[in-house]
C-alpha cells in the first residue's frame, strides 16, 4: 500500500469518526433547527454510549493521517503524488477541517447548554 494511500484512509476514517462522534448532540440540534421536534427525538441518542470510542478512534486515526501529511517533503520521492504541492495543500485543509469537526464534537456537550 502506498504511502499516499494510507494517509488519505487515514484522513478519511478521521473524518468519519469526527461525524459519528458528533451524531449524538449536533444531529439533535440540527434537526431541532429544521423545526423537527417531538418525545421522538429522545430516542436518537442511540449512538451516545458509543461517543467516547467515536472520539478516540478519530483522535488515532488523525495521529497516523498526521504523520503521513505533515511529513517532510523530502520523504517523497520526485514524481509522487505527495511530492506535488497542490495535493499537499488539499490534504492540509482537508486536515484542518477534520481537526475542527472533532473539536467541535468533543466540546459539543459541554456548550449545548448555551443554545436550548
């Protein structure tokens, strides 16, 4: 498996687990927004005992997309596509946004209060 590859499966599970973490509190409010309510939405806090194990697998897997991303240049070889500067751009923000959505999903709980 190639060096870019596993950086980007890297990225991407981070990504995914920064949204599951998140499914738990933001999905309510979201969904609170739309005007949706009702005693059923008590309900869809089926995933929240999960949160924690969302949240660590995010933490890990963005350690390992870290690695692979923010390494040096001088890593790659010439004609790889970690050694092309626009890729290497795109996977930094992409790397940011990740970095936020896992921000935000483990300091949801503690600012919900704020908006009910």
């Amino acid at each position: 498996m190639s060096e870019t590859t596993r950086g980007r499966g890297a990225l991407f599970v981070g990504g995914l687990a920064a949204i599951l973490a998140s499914t738990c509190c933001l999905g309510l409010l979201v969904l609170l927004m739309l005007g949706i309510s009702g005693a059923w939405i008590a309900n869809l806090t089926a995933l929240e005992p999960y949160r924690p194990i969302f949240i660590g697998a995010a933490a890990v897997a963005l350690f390992f997309a870290y690695r692979h991303i923010f390494r040096p240049a001088v890593a790659c070889q010439p004609g790889e596509v970690c050694a092309v500067p626009s890729v290497r751009t795109t996977y930094k923000a992409l790397f940011g946004l990740v970095v936020v959505l896992l921000f935000i999903a483990v300091s949801y709980p503690f600012l919900a209060p704020f908006f009910y």
